[in-house]
C-alpha cells in the first residue's frame, strides 16, 4: 500500500465523494478534470481510474452502512456478540436500579 499511499491524499484533496442532495455518489469525471486543470497536478488515466473506483467504493459504503443496524464492516462475528452482550448487561443493570430505585430519587415530597 505505501508505494500508492499518495492516492489517498489526492483522493481526500479532491473529495471522496459527493452528496447531490438525494445521497452519496461517487466524483464524476468532470469533476476530476476540474480538479487536474485547477490544481495543475498531472495524473495518468490509471490513477484516475483508480480514483473513480475509490470514491464509488467509499460512496457505496456510505449508503450500505448508512442503516443503523446494518453490521460495522470492520468487525467480525465474534466481535459484534461481545459487544451486544456487553450492552445487554449495562441495559439490565439500568432495568434492575430502575426497579428498585437507584438511591438517586429527585421526585420527593
């Protein structure tokens, strides 16, 4: 990955991506030409292939991930279980001081 590290810079200074208003879409071409001819920075069509690909890669997560119970990419089965039954434990601790008061009753007299 080090030798095309610089990918990504070019790729963040160009805008990973770009909500039209209806969502997250990948750049346009248009939009890296804007950017080759504002920024005078040459790049071969391999890299901005390369580049397309990342933005439609990003834009595409953006919108799977975008569920709020869709499963985070970066953690596997395993991970996601002791996760979940770590909050089980916390949410039934609250369940259990809800129930039989917390000591911290504010409603009084």
């Amino acid at each position: 990955m080090e030798p095309f590290s610089y990918l990504i810079d070019l790729l963040s200074r160009l805008g990973v991506a770009i909500n039209n208003g209806s969502g997250v879409q990948a750049i346009t071409w248009q939009e890296m030409d804007a950017f080759v001819q504002r920024t005078r920075i040459p790049i071969t069509s391999w890299e901005a292939e390369t580049l397309k690909r990342l933005s439609a890669v990003y834009a595409g997560s953006v919108v799977k991930y975008d569920n709020q119970d869709a499963p985070a990419p970066y953690r596997n089965a395993e991970e996601t279980k002791r996760i979940a039954t770590s909050m089980k434990s916390v949410l039934r601790q609250v369940v259990i001081k809800d129930k039989h008061g917390s000591g911290h009753d504010t409603n009084q007299g």
